[in-house]
C-alpha cells in the first residue's frame, strides 16, 4: 500500500478525530479531497483537504511504521499495520516542510513560495506554537513562524494581503512575511498557510496589560501612574502602532463613503442587534439607546473613510517586541465568512475593538468580586488613562480619532453587542463585561450590571 493509499484508508478515523477539536465546524461524512505526499519513506508527510458538509479543511498527517512515545498524543488511528497522525508535533518532518519554503518547491499543485534569508546556522528545529488556536502554526527556532489555515477558502486570505502592503512600506510593526504556500481551490489561487519572521522575546499585550490592572487594584494608592506597572506608556506606543497600520491606504483601496454605503453600515448595525436581541434578552432595555447612537451616524457630517483593517484586533492579537508593537493576526474576524473579511470598513474599527480590549483588561477583576463598589470606580480610573494614552498615540500618526464621535462609539457598540452574544455562548460569567459597558454607554453612568 503506498502512502497515499493509506491515508486514504482512515477517513473514518479522522472523523472521530475531527469531531473532538474545538476548532472544527463540520458536520456530515468526512471526505478525502486531495492527497499530497510531501516527504515519502518512513516517516512519510502528508498534505490532506477534507471536504465535509461544505466545508474544506487542511491537514498535515504523519505515516510511520511505528509510532514513537513521544508522538502517541498525536496519534490520529491506523491503516494497515502504519501509524497515522497530526505531523506538526514531528520535528522530522516539520523541517521537511521549512526545505520546501528554502527550495520555492512546486509538488502536485502545492507552490511553496518562499524568500528566506541565508542560513547562518543549521536548520532550526520547528514545534508547535503552544495553546489553543483556530489555525496551527509551527516555530522555526528563532526565525520564523508557519501559520497554517485550519479552514481553507477560495482566495488570497487577507493575512497575506494585509502582510504584503504593509511590508511594501516597511512597516516596523508587523512580522515581514517570508512566503505562502498556494494552491487551487475550486480554480481560484487560494492561500493555504503563511510564513513570517519570528518575533523573540515578544510578549503578548493581554498579559502585560492585565498584570498593570491586578496591580493597581491591589495596591493602596488612587494613582495608576503611581502604581507599579502602568501601562500608559505602552497603551501609548500601541496606539501609534495601530495607526501605522493603516499607513498603505491607497494600496488597500481606502474610499470615502457614499450615502448607499453609510445606509448600509448603519443597518449591518441594526441587523446584528435584531440578531442579539433574540439571543441575550438582557439587551432588551438597551435597545432604543443603542438603536439611537447608531442612527446618530447619519446624522453626523463627519465623512466615513472605508479601508481594510485588521478586523479582530485585540490586546491578544499584539506583541511587545524589545524595540516596538507588533500586530499578528490580520485574518479579520474570526466568524466572519470571506466576504466579512475583505469588506472595507471604517479605520474606526480597529481603534474601537482595541478600546474595547483595554476595557476587558480593566474589568476582568471585577467578575464574581465580592468587593465591586470599592473596585469599579479604580477600574474605571486605569480604563480612562489608558484610553486616553492609546488615543493620543493614534492621533500622532493618523487622524485623530479620540472617543465622543458618533461613528466610534458606533462601531465600539456594535462591538460590545457580539461580544455580548458571544460571552452568553461561551462564557456567561463574562457576559457582564460588556453589558455594563453598554449600559454604561446608553445612561452615562457608571455601570456593573451583577
């Protein structure tokens, strides 16, 4: 049986394997769509695309005579008397990948388009990047980071677009980009998985950030700036980074609005509220202020500049770098299909969804507190200085975009409805979070809704 007759074999295997992964959505029989045999022998690698209820999905499988300890949590199942399993947790093989990236190789389709430096050591060794993802992604030494797609669809995927103009201006604040492996998918180039400089030492914003608030709060003083590990600074220099982003705005096709489109932005507002209120009924007595401050967008002579954004961008989607920020993830929004990703949206977008990150990291301490009087109005107090430091950063760079405008507390609402919905999915307790700051919003007064 050769190798790709193997893989051929497991599909039912898969399936139960499939089903167990948080990041999968199927539903429905699991399909075989193409077989690649990247690195054949034993170990042998293995680029697979499943195809279930309308849905593509890429795999790296492994195929062994005998399944080493150390590999037996990737184990996937058997066919034949060979060990199938997920090949990203396999050094061996993970390096052949990195020779395809080394060598622009073109196997059966599969265009690994690469531009990487010199070596100036031996290949690195590549492992899996640690925790939950919805993609994998594999950690060359020092150097360089593989980001493959869990999901595939038809078409260039904006982390590669994004990546690409940014780096055309020699944007400081992302990963350069180092290749992409392509294929096609339904007879359109379709971006499969991305190759990135690594960042050392880079430290995660969310972490950083929440460590300053737990500081704060536990100390005696009234102060943040007194307090140890205040995070002005750093709300600062993101916000400056943030509005470097959005620097290559012609190449990215920034426009301003007409009447049809600010029509439509407003009702995609009413729409995914309408979605809300029939999801969290908690909304309910927010509904006529929300409805309200979005309809204040039309009202307002303030033209909407509509370019690509980052989309998700949060405090976990940014990096503490020893020289700067760095922006990863430009994959937009993580539910939103092909079409939501690539949409152009107001440059707004991303300065709310990062305010609305600093507000999560303000009052994560808060959930399930006993003592939410006393720590609200100090929570409020770090919220503010750091809101204040991020939009003074951001308006250095690019317009300034501080809140109190109509279109930012808009889009900051629209983004604190879906995380309502999703926090009542996923994590209830946090539900909170969010509904306070609508509330918050709509009356004017401070707000913990327990």
């Amino acid at each position: 049986m050769t190798t790709s007759e193997t893989v051929g074999v497991v599909p039912e295997q898969l399936d139960r394997w499939l089903v167990a992964q948080p990041w999968y959505r199927g539903r429905g029989p699991v399909e075989c769509e193409r077989v690649t045999v990247l690195r054949d022998g034993d170990p042998a690698l293995v680029h697979v695309v499943l195809a279930v209820g309308g849905r593509r999905y890429q795999l790296l499988l492994g195929v062994r005579d005998e399944l080493p300890e150390r590999l037996v949590h990737a184990r996937i199942g058997t066919a034949g008397e060979r060990e199938v399993y997920e090949a990203v947790h396999d050094p061996e093989l993970t390096a052949a990948l990195l020779q395809h990236f080394e060598e622009s190789t073109e196997v059966e389709g599969l265009w690994f388009r690469g531009a990487l430096p010199p070596r100036y050591t031996d290949a690195p060794v590549g492992r899996p990047f640690p925790g939950p993802q919805r993609n994998f992604s594999i950690v060359y030494g020092q150097r360089h980071v593989l980001k493959f797609f869990r999901e595939l669809t038809p078409g260039d995927n904006p982390e590669l677009v994004l990546h690409t103009a940014l780096h055309s201006i020699d944007d400081p604040h992302i990963a350069p980009p180092q290749g992409a492996l392509e294929a096609e998918l339904d007879g359109v180039r379709t971006t499969f998985a991305v190759l990135h400089e690594f960042v050392p030492l880079g430290a995660l914003g969310w972490p950083m950030a929440t460590a300053s608030v737990r500081d704060f709060l536990a100390g005696p003083g009234v102060d943040p700036q007194a307090a140890g590990g205040d995070f002005a600074s750093e709300a600062h220099r993101l916000g400056r980074a943030v509005a470097g982003a959005r620097r290559p705005a012609e190449t990215l096709g920034e426009r301003t609005a007409g009447p049809d489109d600010e029509a439509e932005f407003v009702a995609a507002l009413h729409r995914r509220l309408d979605a809300a209120l029939d999801w969290v009924p908690a909304l309910a007595p927010f509904e006529a202020g929300l409805r309200a401050r979005f309809d204040e967008v039309l009202a307002s002579a303030e033209p909407i500049r509509l370019q690509r954004v980052h989309g998700d961008l949060h405090l976990g989607q940014v990096l503490r770098s020893p020289r700067t920020w760095v922006l990863v993830d430009f994959e937009g929004e993580p539910h939103g299909g092909p079409a939501e990703r690539t949409r152009p949206r107001p440059a707004e977008h991303d300065v709310a969804t990062a305010l609305r990150s600093l507000h999560y990291a303000a009052a994560q301490l808060l959930v399930g507190a006993d003592d939410v009087t006393t720590l609200l109005p100090r929570a409020a107090r770090w919220l503010e200085r750091n809101r204040t430091a991020f939009c003074a950063g951001y308006a250095e760079v690019a317009p300034d975009r501080r809140p109190g405008g109509a279109l930012l507390t808009a889009v900051e609402l629209d983004r604190a409805v879906l995380e309502v919905c999703h926090e009542q999915r996923f994590r209830p307790e946090w539900t909170v979070i969010p509904l306070s700051a609508i509330a918050e919003a709509v009356t004017g007064e401070p707000a913990w809704l327990v």
